[in-house]
C-alpha cells in the first residue's frame, strides 16, 4: 500500500495552488489547495467532502530507463520534503493511442533517443526532485501524475525541463495535460 | 473498462477446474469453476455470494517484445474463444522484490535473451492462445494473471512451454504460482 497516493484538489493540504493551465485536453475545476494522501486502497477512496477531484496513481517499477541510466539519476536525485523546496508541480498527463499501441522499443526511442527525456530530466538534477504516478491501469482519466519539488530560484530549471519535453517528438502523443504549479509557507 | 476483468473462484461459470497446483508460494482455495467478468471497475467488485477468490486484472500495453516479435506473435496468434479449445489454464504469477528492483533493460535482458519467454510462447502458437492481464499495479496479491486456451489434443504443446518457462532463469523471480487447468463441454 505504500506505493498508492491520491491527489485531492479542495481546500485542504499544505499545498496552496498558484496557477492551474490547461495545456491540452480537457481541464479539471479550479481548487484553492492540494493534498496529498498516501496509502490509499486502489478499491475505493472516501472523497473528502470539500474535494473537487481525486487523481489516484501508484508508484511502480521504472518502465525506460537503463541500469546505468537510472544509477545516475539516483546519484544526483535528491529526496522530496526538501523544507527548502517550497515549489511544486503537478502535472497530470495522457497520452492518445497510438503511443499505448506501440511496442516498448518503438516508445522507448520516442522517448529517450529523439527527444531525450532522461537526459533532459538528468539536467534538472538536483534542483528538481521528482516523483512519477503511474495510473492508466487503474481506469483513471489520467495516464500519468508527475509530481516535481525545488526551491523558488530553481524555476527556471524547471520551466527548461517543461519547454524542452513539451518541443519533443514524445509530447505528439500527449492529448491532455494539466499544469498545476503550488506553493507551501 | 474493455481493458478489466476479474476471475471469480467458486460455483459460476463455463470453466470447470479439473485440478489445481501450487508450484511455489502460497494457494488460492480449492474451486469447481471459474468465472470470467468483464469491464469490472477497478474501484469496487460485488462478490458473488459463491465466489471463494477474485482476482482482478487489466489488459495492459506491451512491456517487453519489440515491434518485430509483436508483428510475428500477432501474426502467429489464434483468437479467444474457439469453440474446439475447450482446455484452458488460469496461472497466477507473482515475482519478487528484485525482480520489480531491475531496470527495464535488465529485466528484458532476463525475460528474452537468457529465457527465451518470447520465443517459446511463439513456438506454442498457433496451438496455444494466450492472454495476459497485469495486476501488480492494483494493489493485487499477483502481478500477472495469465490465460491459455487451448485444443485438448495440444495440451503438450502447452506442457512444453510452462516445463521452458519454469526451467528458465527468468524463473528463478517467481515467488507465487498456482496453475489452474479447467475445461469446458
């Protein structure tokens, strides 16, 4: 159970929302807070009664990366909770079917060889801390919920990341994304 | 919901178990047939009043074959449902820590080119037809639930393939494994 979170968007939670864009798709109803509950069953989940939405996600095994990609990036990955890292993103993301529709070697060179995702997010490192919720297999209408942390001064490593995979091949295949930006004291 | 399904053990259903093993971890209780639902949300299951386990699972994307050995599978695969396999086998898989702990280049490396999974699964086909629905990402107590349809006079076929598999070092992850053969009139 401790790989499964929700994220509630109502009025509670440390996390006061800044901005909410809808990049693509459908958008979801403007809230005033995040939460971010842990340990949520995947079998139901009692809504919190001022929640607007619930997105749910698991955290699961990496899917791309390689060994020696992946020791990099824990090398110079930091920890979430940072008391300094008082930014954050949540980015909900769907991509259509016809990247579902194609085999691992086929996404996997979208991803990482034409448009340098790892690469890119490596270079965001260590200001971005990073987690990523998988949910399409949970019948939710997200396919992703990616969750970034850093400081204030580090926006513009993070706006870079953003530009950098929104330009890419693989963000062809995205057909809704929300971008979410929040803030703690 | 075309991608969910849930396997109901108790009294339903057109698949009669004719036996039941427990190769490794532990058993499910013991069934006289299993039912087979479809589009069962991932957020709530009524249990039949008979059932004695569900086990759900998702049709998920491909995670390990390339674009060329899909093409050859699909090429080489039966459909569902023929009306003369009337022999099946529901297997309950599950893999350890370090299996989940590997980065995908490992766990393919594992998976084909030491195991040959891919390869054997294609020399079954087009006797064996062959379904596979993920679940470790549901909080289930497998990863995988995986089908097989068969003609009864192809069930060596079938026997050859599961002796590869277990014999292989891809094998030596799987820590839970229950092979449930049923049949049908």
């Amino acid at each position: 159970m401790d790989r499964f979170f929700a994220f509630v968007g109502g009025t509670s939670g440390i996390w006061s929302v800044a901005s909410a864009a809808t990049l693509i798709g459908e958008g979801l109803p403007s809230v005033e807070r995040v939460d971010i509950l842990a340990a949520v069953d995947n079998s139901g989940l009692a809504n919190p009664s001022d929640a607007l939405w619930t997105l749910r996600g698991v955290v699961s095994h990496e899917r791309y990366v390689t060994h020696q990609e992946r020791a990099e990036l824990r090398l110079r990955s930091p920890a979430l909770n940072r008391p300094e890292a008082t930014c954050a993103a949540l980015i909900p993301l769907r991509k259509n079917a016809e990247w579902w529709a194609m085999a691992q070697d086929e996404r996997r060179t979208i991803l990482e060889e034409q448009s340098g995702h790892i690469r890119a997010g490596m270079e965001a490192l260590p200001a971005v801390a990073r987690k990523l919720h998988h949910c399409r297999d949970l019948g939710e209408p997200f396919d992703f919920l990616t969750w970034f942390e850093f400081h204030p001064r580090d926006v513009s490593s993070f706006e870079t990341l953003l530009e950098h995979l929104r330009r890419s091949e693989e963000w062809k295949y995205v057909d809704r994304e929300i971008d979410i930006r929040l803030t703690h004291a």
